[in-house]
C-alpha cells in the first residue's frame, strides 16, 4: 500500500475521533438552551476545522451536567 494511502486514512480516522469527542462532549454538556446546543452541534459536524471550532470557543461554554449518583 502506497505511504500516501495510508497517511490520508489516518488523518481520516484521527479527524473522526475528534468530532466524535467532541459531539459526546456537546450531548453530556447543558448550554442553557435546546437552540444553542443544536448551533454547537451543527458547528462540531463542520468537516476537518469544526472539532477545532467548537474547542476553541464553545468548549467552556457549557456546563457539564452533575451526576445523579
């Protein structure tokens, strides 16, 4: 397999797990309203800079939900 290949499928799956995270973070976080946490989820879908969008300004947005333990 060509060098190439294999660097375009890392890359691929690296940016993946990225927006993954941070669409897990978006759900288990409160931002006050339904509408702001569609935005930042929509932003976060944004292909290869929307992780990096949302981390930059709307991860200390929200407030992570307390645990009902």
């Amino acid at each position: 397999m060509n060098t190439a290949y294999i660097i375009v499928i890392v890359s691929g799956i690296i940016l993946w797990l990225l927006t993954a995270l941070a669409l897990i973070d978006i759900l288990l976080k409160d931002f006050g309203s339904l509408k702001n946490k569609a935005i930042w989820f929509i932003i976060a879908f944004v292909p290869v800079i929307g992780w990096f969008i949302y981390l930059l300004f709307g991860f200390r947005k929200g407030i992570r939900k307390k645990s009902q333990d």
